[in-house]
C-alpha cells in the first residue's frame, strides 16, 4: 500500500467522505495534503507517530494559550477521528488532520511583510515565554547545532550536493559556530517557532495576522533564532534589500541587543538545517523537498555567511 492509498482510505474512514484531495505540500519529515474545504492531513511513517502527538498536544494548548493572552491569530485546530483518537494509522503510515484555517499567505515581496513578521513574533514570543518545555516538538536547538559542529569538525563525513563550495562552506559555519555558540547559550532560551518563515503564517485582507501554522520545528533555543528567520527571508527569498530592511525588523521586534550575535543566529539555524536535511534525505528521499532541498543548503550557508562576513 502507498501512503497516498493510506490516505484515502484512513481520510475516508476517519474523517468521512471527502471531495477531493490535492498534491502533497513536503515539509521537513512528513507530507500535507489539502482534503476537500475543510482539512488539512499530514502523514509520517508509522515509527514517528510520537512526532505527530507531541505537536497535537502543543497545538491544544497553544489554542489556550493564545487565547488567554489575546492574541486575535490561531494555530490549527486538530480534528479528532471517527475513532476518537489524533492520530491514526494505516498500514505503515500515520495520519492526523487539522482544520482549515482562513487567511492568505502574505506578500514575500514586500518590506512591510518582514516587520509585520517581526511584530507578531514578538507577540508570539511573549506568548510562549510562559509554556513550558516539555511542550516542545523537537530537542533543545543549542544542543542540536552543538551536535552538529561535533560531527561536522570531529568526524569524516561525504559531501552530498553538487555544489563544489560544499565542504567549505560547511566548515567555515562550524568553525565560526564553535566560536559563537557559547554566546548564543548565555541568552534565555524558550519554547520559539523554530520555522518562522513568511509562508507559516497567514494575513487578512487588512494584512493583519490570521494564523501561524507548521509547527512541527517548535523547540527551545534563544528567540533571536526565530527573529534572525525575519532577517534570512528578506536575505534569501525577496529582492528587498536587507540593509533598508533589518533596522525597521529588529525596531519592530523590540530588539536592541548584539546584531553580531543576531547574524550568528542566522548561520546556526541553516548550518543545523544543512545537517538536518540530509539526514531526513537519506532516511526518506520523499520529505524534507527531496535532493532539491538538500541541495539547496550550500547556497543558503553561503548567504548568511556573506552577510556575517560584512559585519552584521
């Protein structure tokens, strides 16, 4: 059985009937198919169906949460099955669906996207400041790019794109990480995003926050990682110039601390994601954008290296 045979006949069992289901958004570890008007079902190989549960839970009760603190976005909702349970499984797979949420995906051509982004984070961050760490998705992000320069600077390992700067560029980050990183672990550290890019959350026609969705990367690490995820969109995946930008980001983001720090923060989130990529690619060639993802990380070490080296 495929997992989109899975899909249909667990969407069918458990969620009832449904029109229609589209092509499959790939995320880091796992699939997400648009079912119908109402849904969303995301699936994962039936051994990490605790992945699947750790982020229900945290969806539940960041729905508290936020309302508690007044904040007007969501998170998705999770549906319950016919069975009464999130998640489900069929055959080899496991499945859960959340409730489609209103809103669209904001203009990444826009500088006024990127400090709104920076607002709402700081809301956002305000939030789970209060939550605890148990609720987080995936290990502590420190320990993880910890881990990460270890293997990288203590280990033979292959490269595995066809960018010729590979290896360098992977050195280069570990090298100036092991430098950094005890910097970056006298921060407070709390339950952040971990994915706050443009596309994780939705606006209105107003161009006010609807919805912050994927929070399958939600972790402990020091907030600045998310807030330097402001700064790598505008770097990587707009044509707005970030030197006009960053100032108005971190203004509206309330942050007045050490920018040098901040762009360390950027080369650690895609150095952990380079590592982290390939690792997923291997395991399952189907998630994490297939090779393409992968082969795309060198090219992001080198922006963020770029920018850290004209002192930012």
């Amino acid at each position: 059985m495929t997992e989109e045979e899975a899909l249909r006949a667990v969407a069918a069992r458990e969620w009832g009937p449904l029109p229609d289901i589209g092509e499959p958004h790939i995320g880091v570890n796992r699939r997400t198919w648009r079912a119908g008007e109402h849904l969303w079902i995301t699936g994962m190989d039936s051994d990490r169906r605790d992945v699947l549960e750790r982020e229900n839970r945290l969806l539940e009760r960041l729905e508290v949460a936020f309302r508690e603190a007044g904040l007007s976005f969501k998170v998705p909702h999770v549906a319950p099955s016919q069975s009464g349970v999130t998640v489900v499984e069929e055959g080899s797979w496991c499945f859960r669906a959340t409730v489609h949420l209103a809103g669209k995906r904001p203009d990444g051509e826009s500088e006024n996207t990127y400090v709104t982004a920076a607002r709402t984070l700081r809301s956002l961050h305000g939030a789970l400041r209060a939550e605890a760490p148990e609720l987080a998705v995936i290990p502590p992000f420190l320990s993880e790019v910890e881990s990460a320069i270890e293997r990288c600077l203590g280990t033979r390992w292959r490269t595995v794109t066809h960018d010729q700067s590979e290896r360098d560029l992977v050195y280069t980050a570990a090298n100036l990480l092991a430098t950094r990183l005890s910097d970056l672990a006298e921060l407070p550290c709390q339950l952040t995003h971990g994915d706050w890019s443009a596309p994780n959350w939705l606006i209105d026609d107003s161009g006010a926050p609807t919805a912050v969705l994927d929070w399958q990367m939600a972790t402990i690490a020091p907030p600045i990682v998310d807030l330097s995820q402001v700064l790598s969109g505008v770097l990587m995946f707009s044509t707005v110039q970030i030197g006009r930008a960053a100032p108005a980001i971190t203004a509206a983001y309330g942050f007045d601390g050490d920018i040098e720090l901040l762009s360390a923060a950027m080369v650690a989130y895609w150095f952990r994601n380079y590592w982290l990529l390939r690792d997923e690619f291997e395991r399952d060639p189907r998630v994490g954008g297939g090779i393409g993802g992968v082969e795309r990380q060198p090219g992001r070490l080198r922006a963020v290296l770029a920018y850290t080296a004209l002192g930012h």
